[in-house]
C-alpha cells in the first residue's frame, strides 16, 4: 500500500507531540491502517526556530501553509494552529479539494463549524475534530455514532481545566479566587492572561460543539449564555459546603419544550453548586469530565485530561488514523447531522434554581419581605436559613425550580429593598432532584 | 431511499426494547441514516407467546431463525438471544453472506470471536458489539476507533452490576455476602442463579472482550484468570475501610512486559481493594465503568448503565444505525485488528499486592517469624497492624507489587506454620502506589 501523507499545519505543544508520536508509535499506526503514515510537510510561521529534539527532518518545515495543503501528495490535512483564521480558509480550501481534515480547532468549530461541514459534504471528504472538546477524552465520536440510536436530553460537563483546579482548589483548601488563581498559574494550570478560560469563553466554545453533536442541530458559541467563576467566593464555597454541594464551572446543554411547548435546545455555561454525591463532584484538579443523559442509555459520563500536548495528540492521532483507513478504502465516516434545527432557547426560559445569599436587617417581618418577591415572580422556595448577627442578618434561600428570567427579577428586585443591605451572592444549583 | 430491513434473532429484555425504540424513535433514525429500518422479521422460540403491547405485526414473528437470516431482503442481523449456539452459526451464515451483524453476545464473542471475525472479512460484512460489554456505556468504539493512534496499557473495569450492587450495599450497612446478595436479588439486580455473577464468568467474558480490543490481540474467556466474590466478609470490607479502601470485583487487562521481558498481556477478574480516592471507588450500586490507561491520553473513564433491557437496546441501536449507513454507503467499519499476537502471562507472573489478614498465636517471636516467610519469597511487606485479643493476635498484612506466585506460595507456607491459627483472609489491593 501507498503511504498516507499528512500535512501538519502548527508545531506548538500539540504539533510537535504529534510529530512525536507519529515517530515513537509508527509500527503500531502502520499494522492498524495498513499502510504508513507520512508527514509531507509542516506548516510554521517561524521555520528557523530551533526544534532540535524533533525526529522530522528540517527540509519538512515550510511558512508556505496553503502551498502545502494545495500539494497534490497530501491526502489528511491535520491543523493544530488554532483560531478562526487563517484556518478556516485553509480547512475549507483542503475540504474541498478532497482532503481529509482532522483539528483540534474548537474556536473555529464553535464559530463557524457550519461552514466546515459544507466544504466537507462539497469535496465530500473527512472533517474530524475528537481533539476540540475535553482533550484526551473519547467523546465527539461516542456523541456522533454510539449514541446514534438513542435520544439524548442533557449535557452536564466539566470541560475547563484551569477552571476545575482553581475550583477544586479553592474547594480543598478554603482559599479564595486570587489565591487560587496564583496557585494554577505558578503549576502552569492557568496562563498568563486567563480570561479565555475564568469567564469561560473556552467552556462556551465547547459546549456549541458539543450541543450541535448531541441534539443533531446548530449550535454556535453566540448561542451560548455564559457567565464566568471570578466571582466565585471562599464564602460561597463555604456555603456550598454545608450544602452537601460543591461549586464546578458547568457547561448545560438541554433539550425540551421551552415555555410555548416548542422543541428547543437550552446551552449555557456558569458556575453551578451541585451535590458532592453528583458523579461530577468527584472530578478533581484539571480533569474534565462529561455527563450525559440520554432516554435510552440513562446516565452516562465520561471522564479524563481535557488538556495538555499529549493527551490532546491522542485523540488527533485517533482521528488521524480514522482519516488514513477511510482515505485507503475510499469510504468517508458519517458527515454532520444537523437535521433537527432546533430553535434555541433564551437563558429567561431556561428552568434552573438558584442560591442567593442576603445581607438583611435584623428586625421583625423582614423574611416575610423577603419571601413576597419570590411569591410575586412565582418562584417557589425550597429551603431558608438565617443566621443572625450584631446588627444584620444573613439569608440564604434555595429556590425549587423556576425560570431563570423569573429568578433574575426577584433578585433585581430584592436588591431594591431597603431591609436587603447588600445581595452577597447569586448561584444557580443544578444536577438534583 | 429504500428502507434498511433488520431481521431481529430473540425477544426477550432486551429485544423487546428494541422494538420499542426502533418504532418510538423511527422519525429520528431516518433523519440520521438517510433511509428507514424496517423490520423484516423477529425469530423467536415461542411465536404464540402473548407479546401485545410490541408495536409490531404479529406476522413478523417466526421460528425459522436461519430461514428468516438468508432472506434476500435482509440487510442487518441483529442477535439479541445470547450463549454460543445457535447464535455462532446463525451469524456466521449471516456474516459469509455479507449481512451486517449487531449482537449483543458476550459469551459467543468471548469464548470464540475470532469465528466470527473471520466470517465478517470472508463476507465483507460489518461486525458490531456494543452492547456485548458495560451494556448503554460507549466502550468498544472508542477502544476500537478513538484510542487508534495511543498505546492502552491497562484497562480496569467494573463490568458486572450484580456484584458491584451487593460489593456496594455491604460498604454501605455492614451487611455480610449472603444478606446483600438476598436484598440484591429482591431488588431484581440478581438473578435466581447468581453463579454467573458471583463467581465473576460475566466479568471474565466482557475482560476477554476488553482485552481484545485494547491491546489489538485475541484474548478469550479461557485466558482470563477468574476468582469470584462469594469468599468477600464484612470483615474486609471493615479492613478495607480502615485502610482508606473498599472492595470491587474488578476485571484487570495489562500489556507489558512479562518476567523475561517479552511483551504479552495478564487478563484477570478478581475482587480487590481500591482505595476511596480511585475514581471506580465512587461507581456505586448496578453502575458499571471503565478506566483506560495510554500512553499519550493518560487515565480516561467511562461511567454508566451496564445492563438493563433499555440501556442496552441503546447500545444496540446505535450499531444498527452505524450498520445501516454502512449499507447505504456501501461501506464498513474496520474490522478486527489483532495484529498484536500478544501471548497471554499467567495469574503466576502478574505483579499485584496483597492483603493478609491472619489469626495468630500471640507470643513472642510471631511476627519475626511471619516476615521471614515473605523474604523466603521475596516479597516486601508495606504495612503491618497487629491487634491483640484474648489468646490470639490478628495480624494484617500488607505487601509491595510481587508475582502473584511468589504471593500465593508466601500464603500456602504461613498456613503450614503452627503459629498461624488461620488465614482469615487474602484479597489483592489495585489501584494505588
């Protein structure tokens, strides 16, 4: 058989364990393709910088990109470079010449995947793209074929390294967000400038993808409400504590009527208290880890390292050696089913419940207030505790479930008591009866 | 599109629930195969047997299981009766006829999978086995597909729900074997004859399986080392709660090197203590999950349903749906890829731990003379706790990873000496440094 010629676009951390793994693992990939994988070339922006302990030879690397895709030797094109462009240019230009595409690019998918996907079907070539969400875990093609017969109705999951470890950190130790975020920084769980991942524009990106996979329809990062964990406190993980809960950046994708009875496709990510006996509160430091309920199969969840050179190879390797099999029996894996359409429901009629802790004033009838503005917006309370102080009180009230716009305006209106001196904190509780 | 006709061999649980799905679901199913499934009959022992509330034909029904397989019309076998024949040369027919197969059928696969693959390359015919392993838990297609470009070293499993809801329920009350199994089978989580369950060949087939598939060699029932749970009291599982552990019936895979340094495969299903922190500690009740250990993706866990007539009819039908867009396609999947040719190490020769926990004389000089009989064999001894009673000590024993032979002989030379009153008990400790 004729080798598979790969053309690898980026050599960073994913690239060149990539390129390494490619070496170390070459009679294993040969014996299960049945054929050789070959590098034909790799894309860098700087060719001359030093990648000594790479085993390519140094001819291999090239600043010429789309002249590399455009070869007519190279059969999989593998993109580790990241973001919307150039990439999207070039995966739609090797797409639709044919070539196979596997990356690991979920700022591209979640933006504009669509367009991927239509210059698959038009070149009717290979999109894979395993590496885009939580890294090392198997869990796009599980999503896209295994739970093909089944109807899936929600996505729980923990798909942000660095927010996990702070929140496992701050968990464990009692720290508050700075400390914690230091502490990640300094073990290199948490980059420099960590906004991508603290106000979980990462986890948004990954949930439309994910969300798009499990209910057969589209899903772009615009569609996903998102709030970030830097107001996260030691105080609210205290009180998640004495819950029974523990505090996990969530990323919810759910299927349902919304409030009009039309099938609709909820997406969102925040942070969220869950219960310590939730599968997902075990998931410590920089896991991630992916629950899934489906009719059918129940309760699901799949757990391993969502980041890290590595690991994220792995799963790139996995697809890459999908890629090569179907390039050499001239078949093409199942394309994008988005045949669903499903609307997309606003964060108002998303159903979810709330913890909201309250500085009030210590004096007769103020519970009473209180308890009004949940009565006036319909949200029905579950649990109360006050604990009284020198001169002020604290409430906190979990709420059952309600609509989030209707949770939202009894907070705004909260706020405008003259008996609440200050909201302390508003968080949604989700994953329990 | 002309429909996809699926001829169904069994109507029992999990039958039934395919039926169910396969009508329930049908809008969806053809959404995503591009074609409608159809069945075209149901094989069954007993055709007058009151199946009213199948959204079926009565007409559909048969006897002639084989004459219903070698219809023209017939696209996808789909075997749901289990135990190694008739299935074996049902499908075998079906498969030399080119008929994509889905079965469910851990015995057969197990104990003689390499019939049946061969068959499937002599037909060219699609093999798929989901719901053979760990029932609803996406596992074989990503071992099979995901995990192709990264070296498995070890996969550790809790694949039987019997066992890991009795190992559960005595953590939870305390509770010894026998009352836990009696509550398990008044719950429906055991069967009438636990044999199957208790004394781990449920667990030995779907290791085989796993094996297989992991390491890219053939592994059969017969290779596994098997020792059940019955022999589990609540006093280890007390014992194992002091040592910050509890008790599992585990299945075991490993590749690596063997005492002369060739590389080969151990397979074992045994109950061990793990410690609490191990995310399969946290698997409770019927809950089944999987943990794979590779090279580049590091540790990965597959959490869920791993029996149940609708959990497993979700796995079913997700191979069907894969089957029959192979069909429409005229593609398929990759076959079996056993390249490897690993041999099989003996219980003997795998490296494990022990805990021994022994009734002994208490007088001086015991416990010199019980180390000395574990340096005969070269074994290191981690920790030691001895409690004094009336007359007698206990002494429990902890080793460092030795041969299991070098283990088991330490074991039979203790229980010669006259100062050790009995061996109360010997469980093997995973899971841990």
């Amino acid at each position: 058989m004729r080798p598979v010629k790969l053309a690898l676009l980026g050599c960073g951390t994913v690239g060149s364990e990539v390129v390494r793994l490619l070496h170390e693992q070459a009679p294993d990939l040969t014996a299960r393709i049945g054929a050789e994988l070959e590098l034909a070339g790799i894309a860098v922006r700087r060719p001359g910088r030093k990648r000594g302990s790479l085993p390519v030879d140094e001819s291999l690397f090239t600043t010429d990109a789309l002249g590399l895709i455009k070869r007519d030797d190279v059969d999989v094109v593998v993109e580790v470079v990241g973001g919307v462009e150039p990439a999207r240019s070039w995966l739609v230009e090797a797409l639709r010449a044919g070539k196979s595409v596997v990356t690991a690019n979920k700022a591209l998918l979640a933006e504009d995947g669509a367009t991927l996907h239509e210059a698959a079907a038009e070149g009717a070539a290979d999109l894979y793209y395993e590496a885009s969400v939580a890294g090392a875990i198997p869990l796009l093609r599980p999503l896209r074929e295994s739970l093909h017969g089944d109807r899936v109705t929600r996505v729980t999951g923990i798909v942000n390294g660095t927010t996990n470890y702070i929140l496992s950190s701050m968990d464990a130790s009692g720290a508050g967000f700075d400390e914690a975020l230091e502490k990640a920084g300094e073990l290199g769980y948490a980059e420099a400038d960590p906004t991508a991942d603290v106000e979980g524009f990462d986890a948004a990106a990954k949930a439309a993808i994910l969300a798009s996979l499990a209910f057969h329809t589209r899903v772009t990062a615009a569609d996903v409400f998102r709030e970030g964990m830097t107001a996260v406190t030691a105080g609210d993980m205290a009180s998640a504590r004495r819950m029974g809960c523990t505090i996990k950046l969530l990323c919810i994708a759910e299927r349902g009527p919304d409030a009009r009875g039309r099938e609709s496709v909820g997406v969102r990510v925040h942070p969220a208290m869950i219960p310590r006996t939730h599968p997902l509160a075990a998931v410590q430091d920089a896991f991630n880890a992916v629950f899934v309920e489906a009719e059918a199969a129940g309760q699901l969840m799949f757990y391993g390292q969502g980041a890290g050179g590595t690991p994220t190879a792995s799963a790139v390797l996995g697809d890459i050696v999908a890629a090569a099999r179907n390039k050499l029996t001239g078949t093409r894996a199942p394309g994008e089913n988005a045949y669903a359409h499903l609307p997309i429901r606003s964060i108002g009629e998303v159903v979810t419940r709330y913890h909201i802790s309250l500085d009030v004033a210590e004096r007769p009838g103020v519970l009473a207030a209180v308890a009004g503005v949940f009565a006036r917006h319909e949200v029905s309370i579950a649990t109360v505790r006050q604990s009284g102080r020198a001169q002020d009180a604290q409430l906190i009230i979990v709420t059952h479930g309600a609509p989030d716009a209707n949770l939202a305006a009894t907070v705004a209106e909260l706020d405008q008591l003259d008996i609440v001196r200050s909201i302390v904190s508003v968080l949604r509780v989700e994953g329990g009866a």
